[in-house]
C-alpha cells in the first residue's frame, strides 16, 4: 500500500468526486474558446493584487507581466512567518479570493526541493453561462511565490 498521508491505514478513499465533473468540464470548456481570456489585466487585476498585498503583508509584489499566451504572470515573495507550503498556500488562496470570479480552478506546482522551493499557482477564472453578471470571459494567471 502506498500511503496518502502519515498513519493512511486504508490506502485509498471512501468515494469519487463524480458530483463535480459537470461543473469542472464548463470551466475546462471555456478555456479552449478564442477570445475568452480577457484583455488588460494590468487594468482589471494588477489594482487588486496590489491593495491585497498592501492589506495582507504576507506576500510582496515584485513583477506582473501578460505572458505570450495572454496568461498574466505574477511574481510574488513571501513575507510572512514560517514558510511551510500550507502557510504559503493559504495566503496564496486569499488572494485568488479577491480575483475569482463564478468558477476557478488551482493548480499548485513547486520548483524546487524543501523550503527554498518556487511555489506555482495555476489559475484559471472566469464567469460562465447562467451565472455570468457580464458576457462570459476570463482571466489566466501563473502566480509564482519565491520564498
């Protein structure tokens, strides 16, 4: 049996996550349509991570530039006690709060080994039919965290 955590004495779970499927495919659906991506991020996301940040303290913003894919790249270094990637982690979450819109998806990826790790956020956001407030758009963002 290979562990999924320490002291995993049953080695697998108790269900699937077959309920989420349909709402994950639409985000995931959404990705692949031309011109969903929104423009100027600088404009309609930069203002919020900066005040986030300002506000927080835990992360310190130190670049923020649309990538060759439109994605916006955001390059944050953490301030804030200890350094562990769940503390990290959370931070990282408040701040996609501020931004997310009515369906996002996270990915967490690190760079590195230990403690000195590049830890990378993946996210997509966006509003989808019915619930959109606006016509259907998102935003692509790679958040890095240097520690």
């Amino acid at each position: 049996m290979h562990p999924r955590w320490e002291r995993d004495d049953r080695g697998r779970g108790i269900a699937d996550a077959s309920q989420l499927i349909a709402g994950a495919g639409e985000l995931v659906a959404a990705f692949g349509e031309a011109g969903w991506v929104a423009e100027q991020p600088e404009l309609h996301l930069l203002p919020h991570i900066r005040e986030w940040c300002r506000q927080d303290g835990r992360l310190a913003l130190l670049d923020a530039r649309t990538d060759e894919h439109g994605a916006y790249v955001v390059e944050l270094e953490w301030k804030g006690p200890g350094g562990g990637r769940g503390r990290i982690r959370a931070a990282v979450f408040g701040l996609i709060g501020c931004l997310a819109e009515s369906a996002t998806y996270v990915r967490q990826r690190a760079e590195g080994d230990g403690d000195g790790s590049v830890l990378r956020f993946e996210v997509g956001t966006g509003e989808l039919e019915p619930d959109a407030r606006f016509a259907p758009h998102g935003h692509a963002l790679l958040i890095a965290v240097r520690p």
